[in-house]
C-alpha cells in the first residue's frame, strides 16, 4: 500500500528536523549533497506488485528536477517515456563523432516492513550526519542523477557546448527490471539509428576500504556485471490435518531441497575481468598477497578460495546462491499440500542459466522437486580495457582525483546498462557519485543506506572532468 500525503508529509517534516537538527554536516553541505539529500526524501519507490505504485512521487521528482535545473530544461532536448523516465539530447557540434549515453535511475527498492526502527535515521530523512548522507537512494541511484544534472546545469553556465552529442537516460523502473523505462529509451535509440562510441551507466565508482588496499582510494570501472536467475523449487506431498500428519510433507521435502543448495555454493573461480582487476591491484600490494594477485598462472586457485571466505570478496569469485522467498502453508494445524521457494544465483561472466539449472538438479537429487527457471536477461559482453571509454574514464579520474588507482572490475548486481548492449560494444558501469566505504556496502537495499559526505564534496571535479573529456573531440 502506498504511503498516504499524510505520512509522507510527516517524513518530509521529521526528513528536515534530522537534516539540520545542530549536525555540523548539513550547516556545511555544499549545495550539490544538499538536493541529494532532498532527493532522498521523495519517495521513488519501486513495487514489484504493479498495484503498488504511486505515481505521486515521481512527478514530484520530475518537478524537483525541473526546478532545481531550469538550464538544462531549457537547452536540451528532452522526452518524458512512458511518462516518467527521460531520454534527453545535448546536440555536439560534430555530427560526425559517434554519440555518448549516459544513464541512471531514480527509483529505489521499498524498506522491508517491520526494519523501519532498525535505521539509524528514518529511511526517506535525507540525514546529513556522522559524515554521512543517510537514506535509501542515497548510494542507488539518485546520487548519479542528480549529479549528472548538477554538471549539465554548471557546464551551461559556463557557455559549454560539446563536440560531441551526448545522450542521457534517467530511468524510473531499474530496481523492477528497466524495461518501461531504460529498456524502452534503448529501444527507441535502436528504432531512429542510433549507435553509441560507447556508454557509461550504473556501478562501478570510488571504493574506500578495499580489503586488498585499505589504505588507497580505488576508482573501479567496471566491464561486466552479474546477471541473476531465479529458480523456483516447488515440492507437493499429501497434505491434511495435523492431527493426523502424513510421512510426504511437502514441506520438509522442499526444506531438504533448499538445505542442501544453501550448502552445496558453486566453486569460486577467477574469470575476466576479475583477473585484471587482481592484476592492476597486485602491483600495488606487497608481500605474499602481491605475488598472489600478480602470477594468477600459479596462485589462480589459491586466490580464488581466499577469497571466497570474505563475504564481501565472495561474489567477485563466486556464482552465488541466495535463498530469498519460501512460501508455504495457510493455517497451523493443515499440511501443505504444495511448498515452494525461491532461489536466487548471481552468474559469474561465462556461467549459463542451463548451466546452473543442472547444477541444482544434481544436488537436490529428487525428482519430485520441481525446479522452474527465470533470467533476467543476457550477460552483455565485457568492455574492453583499451577501448577509448575506458581511456577517457581514466583521465578524468587521474585529472580530478589523481590520489585514486584506477582498476578494472565487475559489478556484482543486474543494472540498466545491459538494455543498450545492441546500441554500443562497450558498456561501462562508473559512477563518481558511488564514493562507498567498503563496509557500507551491505546497506545498499538494505537498512542504512548511506553515502560518505566527505566523497561526495569531491564528486563535482570528477563529473565536469567525465562530461567534457567524453564530449570532445
């Protein structure tokens, strides 16, 4: 059920007296972190359940946009699709260079119920505090949309006009698929002949923390991203009163089932371009680690199963395995008859659907367990490393933050950049608004979200440096 104008006046009002309730962080935002914070504060909230959604909040985010960014507004060209995402255009003054897309959501995934009292600050506060940006959005993925606008808006102040045409696609369905939103933008490009140099999207970013290089700023680009399959294992016993239980419990057959996938992971491993990643990193790594991360001829298996014992390292090695829904039962005293839940695997570059559906049926080893299959989408291939993208990514961030190490990576969730992969080669997932402590990471989609304030102050530079290196010449 969407929240009533009531509540979410309430949220505004409790949003506000946490933003500047004496906290030294919001008095000394810049003005850039202060409209993210109030962007956190509309809530951009994707349903699964098409019933649940509540137009409201997206038109108050598109009017915040245009209020806060009358220039761009004015010098673009921009297309509502499908009412709330946006396709806009700032025409180059080359119409023979390749054009460049830029893309980024604003919608966010709902709290869980019954974790609200779980957060520090309210979920939709938009808290300055501790040296944080607090609230769900604040790291996916409003700060790459407000940031994209805040530097289109500047670069018109300044008189800039690009060599080179320059596409952007704000999304308002990502967390549900993207396929109302970024999807159809991509299609619509397909249909008028558009074809990309290349685009850069959702991931990727300035990474505080690394457990390779804790102490060094790492500005990962990212080729690749994990898509996901969903299997649905659906056990059927006898079913009845408890009082009289059968020995075919469908629902302790299926628990068996899941148990022992839960039990069973898949065997990590290193594939491209996780090896470069670990190559880039090893030549700054001392001692035993290093020479790890540098012969992965030799260390590869070593390497691989190191690190899969930290929970953070595990799906950069690993094809994972998340048990998210079971459902079963409609009263206490009846059995059942049908069981069934749901399994949720994050594919490592160059691992199928079929692949992991056989796996599955290996272990569970019971063919009374029905197991149904659902991808979300193709994995794009991974972007080349000496690709003029990659090139151009790289300067910007040597040129605006030259403390940072600038590796190659993947990320380990499903965004919005594979919808273009027939439009461009290369699909790069960097984001200088992701400044993430490396702890923090839990929090995305989970209870406190939150993003450095101390990254984003330096999250302007690094925009402006992106734009006007990618619209050259």
């Amino acid at each position: 059920m969407a929240p009533s104008p009531a509540l979410r006046s309430t949220v505004a009002l409790l949003a506000t007296t946490f933003a500047v309730a004496g906290t030294s962080a919001a008095d000394s935002a810049s003005p850039f972190v202060q409209r993210l914070a109030d962007s956190v504060r509309i809530q951009t909230i994707s349903h699964q359940d098409p019933a649940q959604f509540d137009r409201e909040p997206f038109e108050e985010f598109l009017s915040f946009l245009r209020k806060n960014y009358p220039a761009t507004f004015r010098t673009l060209s921009i297309e509502h699709v499908n009412e709330f995402s946006l396709l806009m255009i700032w025409r180059g003054r080359d119409e023979a260079l390749e054009p460049v897309l830029f893309e980024g959501h604003y919608d966010v995934v709902p709290i869980e119920p019954g974790t609200e009292q779980d957060w520090t600050f309210p979920p939709f506060s938009g808290a300055l505090a501790n040296g944080y940006l607090w609230g769900r959005g604040s790291v996916d993925d409003k700060g790459a949309v407000i940031g994209l606008f805040e530097t289109i808006e500047t670069l018109i102040g300044e008189g800039f006009a690009p060599a080179r045409t320059l596409y952007f696609s704000i999304g308002h369905d990502e967390e549900i698929g993207g396929h109302e939103g970024s999807g159809r933008i991509a299609q619509l490009l397909e249909e008028r002949g558009v074809r990309l140099a290349y685009m850069i999207g959702e991931g990727g970013g300035m990474m505080v923390g690394h457990p390779l290089l804790p102490d060094r700023l790492l500005a990962m680009i990212a080729l690749a991203e994990k898509t996901f399959v969903t299997l649905t294992l659906t056990a059927r016993g006898e079913g009845g009163h408890s009082s009289i239980p059968p020995d075919d419990n469908s629902l302790v057959k299926l628990a068996k089932a899941v148990a022992e996938v839960h039990d069973h992971p898949f065997s990590p491993q290193i594939v491209h371009p996780v090896d470069a990643m670990f190559s880039t990193i090893g030549q700054e790594v001392d001692g035993f680690t290093g020479w790890l991360l540098r012969n992965q001829g030799l260390s590869a298996g070593m390497l691989a199963r190191q690190m899969a014992q930290d929970r953070m390292g595990a799906p950069f090695v690993r094809t994972t395995t998340a048990v998210t829904i079971f459902e079963a039962g409609i009263k206490e005293n009846v059995v059942p008859q049908t069981a069934e839940a749901k399994i949720n695997f994050r594919l490592l570059p160059g691992t199928t659907m079929e692949e992991v559906v056989e796996r599955v049926r290996e272990i569970v080893d019971n063919p009374e367990i029905d197991i149904h299959a659902e991808q979300w989408g193709d994995n794009p291939p991974v972007a080349r490393m000496d690709g003029e993208g990659y090139r151009r990514i790289s300067e910007a961030v040597e040129a605006a933050i030259p403390d940072a190490l600038v590796v190659p990576g993947i990320i380990v969730g499903t965004t919005d950049t594979r919808h273009f992969a027939g439009l461009t080669r290369d699909l790069y997932r960097f984001h200088p608004t992701f400044w993430l402590q490396m702890d923090d990471g839990v929090g995305v989609h989970g209870t406190d979200e939150k993003i450095l304030i101390e990254g984003l102050e330096r999250v302007p530079a690094l925009y402006r440096e992106l734009m006007t290196r990618v619209a050259a010449r």
